[in-house]
C-alpha cells in the first residue's frame, strides 16, 4: 500500500499525491484550489457555464426550427393559393373552350341563307327588337 501511495498523483500533472499531513481537509482545498487554476488557465468551464451554454445553444437551435417550421408552412401556403389559382384557370379556360366550340358548331350548322336558319335569325332579331322596344 506504501508503494501506491507515492504513485497516487501519477498521470494528474501538477496534482501530486497526498504529502502525509493529518490535515486532509485543508490539503483538498488546495488540491481543489490548484485543479480549479489549471482548468480555468485551459478554457475548462465551469459546470454552471456549460449548462448555460447549452441551454443557450438549445434555445437558438429550437429558435431556427421555428422559423424554418413557419418557413416550410408559408411555402405549402403560397403553393395551394397557386394551386387554386391556376385549378380556376384551367376550369374557366375548358368553359371557354367548350362556349366557343358550341357557337362554332352552331355556325357550322347554319346553312348561310336556306329556309330554316334564315327563319331563326329573323326570330332572333325580333326578339331582340320588341326587347328593345319594351325599354
């Protein structure tokens, strides 16, 4: 036991082993005192300052989160009003195509100046007039 007692400090630097002295309570708060110089002098931090600077970094991480969360939001947002823009479009586009081919067809249909499409046209303008004539 003798012989690990000198041995003790190895490994710990400029912490030695105990020197024998009774007085055990005064020696650790050199010791701790000594440690505590070496840690500070090496950038060791104390455990309050690494628990704030965790909790710091922690902070500022979930602060990004939240704004890449409402980012991401924002974005699917801008892309269904897009969405439902363009869906509008679309629909009123094959309305307007489906109006236009009716009318063609129609047109197509109407033989230029025989009885019958004559007859309507005519109707239709009198239609048209006793509308015109009522106002």
């Amino acid at each position: 036991m003798k012989q690990n007692k000198g041995r003790t400090g190895d490994g710990i630097g400029g912490v030695g082993a105990s020197s024998g002295h009774v007085d055990l309570q005064a020696e650790y708060a050199q010791q701790q005192s000594s440690m505590n110089a070496m840690a500070s002098a090496n950038g060791v931090k104390q455990g309050n300052e690494v628990g704030a600077d965790v909790q710091h970094r922690r902070n500022s991480a979930e602060s990004q989160v939240d704004i890449d969360k409402n980012s991401v939001n924002s974005s699917g947002s801008s892309a269904r009003t897009d969405y439902n823009r363009l869906q509008k479009e679309h629909e009123q586009g094959n309305k307007n195509f489906n109006d236009a081919k009716s009318a063609e067809e129609d047109r197509q249909k109407w033989d230029g100046g025989s009885g019958k499409g004559r007859e309507e046209l005519n109707k239709i303008k009198d239609d048209l007039q006793k509308r015109i004539d009522k106002s």
